[in-house]
C-alpha cells in the first residue's frame, strides 16, 4: 500500500468527524471491486470518502460531501 501526504489547507475539507485536517489518500481494497485497489481519503480518527480511480477524483468526492 503506498500513500501520499497532501496538505489539507490546500486540497481537503476538515474531517466532519473530528474535525483534523491532516489528511492522506491511501490505496483501499474494495471487496466489490474484483480484488482491486482504489483510492481515497483517509484520516486518522477512521472515517474514509468515497472510492476514486484516481487522487484527483478521490479529492473531489472527500470534499463534495454534504454539509450538515
């Protein structure tokens, strides 16, 4: 598994969990997606966004979320 560090002042939105934004985008095994790994986005505390097939993607969908 490899990850990436980006900073989240320049890309993410705060976790809406627990509100770190230190945040990574790793490789995750998806067992629906025929043994393969995507993308996203990741924090410390657990919580994950959406798979992406790219970083750009999985970016977009991390800070797409709905605010509540």
């Amino acid at each position: 598994m490899s990850n990436k560090k980006i900073e989240a002042k320049d890309y993410f939105l705060p976790c809406p969990f627990c509100g770190d934004s230190e945040l990574e985008i790793v490789e995750s095994l998806f067992e629906d997606s025929n043994d393969c790994y995507e993308l996203v986005v990741y924090c410390a505390c657990g919580a994950q966004g959406p798979a992406a097939k790219t970083e750009d993607e999985a970016t977009l969908k991390w800070n797409s979320r709905v605010k509540s």
